[in-house]
C-alpha cells in the first residue's frame, strides 16, 4: 500500500508538472488540425472510419510518436531528479523496473488524453454519421476494431520509447538520438507507401507499417502479425537492457 501511495503521488506530481502540461497543449493542436484536414477533403467516410484515417495519417503519427518520446524523456528526466524516491529501491533492477512502470502508465495517460480529444472532434465533425457495420473484408464490426488498433497502437508506442529508453541506458543521450532517428527517418522516406500482408512471412519489419494503414488479407493474419510483433520486440528490449547492464553504460547506482 506504501508503495501505491508514493506511485501515485509520483504520478500527480509529475502530471502536475509544465512540461507534460505543454506536451497536452501540443496533443490538443494536432487533434484540432489533422482531424479537420481530413474533414475538409469530404471523403465519404462514417464516424469510426474517420478516427482511423485520423490515427493512421503519416503526420499524425510522427508527430504523436515524437510527443510520446519527448513524454518518455520527460518522465525518465522527472523521475531520475526524484532522490528520494529512488533510494527505495533495493537494486538497478528495481529501479528500472519502476522506471519502465512509471513511463507506461505516464504514456498511458497520455495517450488516453489524445484519444478522449480525439474522440472530442470527431464527435462535433462526424457524430451525425456513426454506423455500425462490418470493417473493410473483415468480420468484425467497424467499432470493436477500432478498440483493437488503439489498444495495438498504444502497445507499440511504448515498445518504441522503451526501447529508446535501453539505447539510452547504453549509449546516453546520444542513443536516444540516434534511436530517434533511425525510427523517424524510415517514415519520412516511405511516405504514403501501403503495404498489403497477404501471409505471416511478409509481416512488416519497420514499426512504421504497423501504425499507419497497412491492408490485410483478414482480420486474424493482422491481430497475430500484431501479437508476433510485439513480443519479437519484447525480445529485443530484453536483450538491449541485458545489453546494456553488460556494458554498464548509463546505469544508476542505487545506495
């Protein structure tokens, strides 16, 4: 119970703090001009088809990955600067296991403030056209996988900034720039590039195709490329923090 209650001071605290207040300001701008922009090119599109284009435009994303990574550094920044929370913990790896914690829920919140505005716009801009029927070639309703690419967008957001998150524990500061641009860069360069995933052996490598449109050949080929996806770079966080304890770069000493 202790422990809870110093978790969730932690996590008032830093909500509490300006610079996620200005990181909300900017989820605030993008979900105002990306969702119009769509809107304004008339597309004969239902409620929920519009949250997905929303979510899967190129910009967006970059634009929302890079306000989850600066998210991420701003909570590790807070977290570390909190001495006496640290103390706490008995060893290296407690600590980055709350480190880990604390930036999932600190995303987590996040990431749910850009839904509900999200869902905030799309109501004044498309509630007068929400329709339930089956998705695309799929057969699942339009709504029950609109749940299920959030849900997967909000996992692999976080694998993305945890993942940056062992760079940085190997390589510094200059690991997580690195690591920014090896993700960002990607993007830019296929731009409005679709993929269609006909069998498991031509599932995306890039995280890119896995948060913009990518067409599938059924819903199940895409919910177990997802699964397969995430836990292959489970693995790697894995061996990139077991990595990075063997080269002892970036760590903290815990007293």
């Amino acid at each position: 119970m202790k422990s809870n209650k110093y978790f969730h001071n932690y996590l008032k605290s830093f909500t509490n703090g300006n610079s996620f207040k200005v990181l909300v300001l900017f989820l605030i701008l993008i979900n105002i001009c990306y969702p119009i922009n769509i809107f304004a090119y008339g597309f004969d599109i239902n409620y929920f088809e519009f949250i997905y284009y929303t979510l899967t435009n190129e910009y967006y994303v970059i634009i929302l990955l890079i306000l989850l990574i600066l998210n991420t550094i701003n909570t590790v920044r807070f977290f570390t600067s909190n001495t006496i929370y640290i103390q706490r913990f008995k060893d290296k790896n407690e600590y980055w296991f709350n480190l880990i914690k604390i930036i999932i829920f600190s995303n987590f919140l996040y990431f749910l403030i850009n839904i509900i505005l999200l869902i905030i716009v799309s109501n004044l801009l498309m509630g007068h056209k929400v329709v339930i029927t089956k998705w695309e070639n799929y057969n699942v309703f339009n709504f029950t996988y609109i749940i299920f690419y959030i849900f997967k967008l909000f996992l692999i957001y976080n694998l993305i900034c945890i993942l940056g998150l062992g760079f940085s524990k190997m390589f510094g500061i200059l690991g997580i720039v690195l690591y920014c641009i090896l993700i960002l860069s990607p993007m830019l360069l296929v731009n409005n590039i679709y993929k269609t995933v006909y069998n498991l052996t031509s599932i995306p490598i890039l995280p890119y195709y896995h948060l913009i449109k990518t067409n599938y050949a059924n819903f199940n080929l895409e919910l177990l490329s997802s699964i397969i996806y995430i836990i292959i770079n489970i693995f790697i966080i894995i061996f990139v923090f077991k990595l990075g304890n063997y080269f002892n770069k970036g760590s903290i000493d815990i007293k």
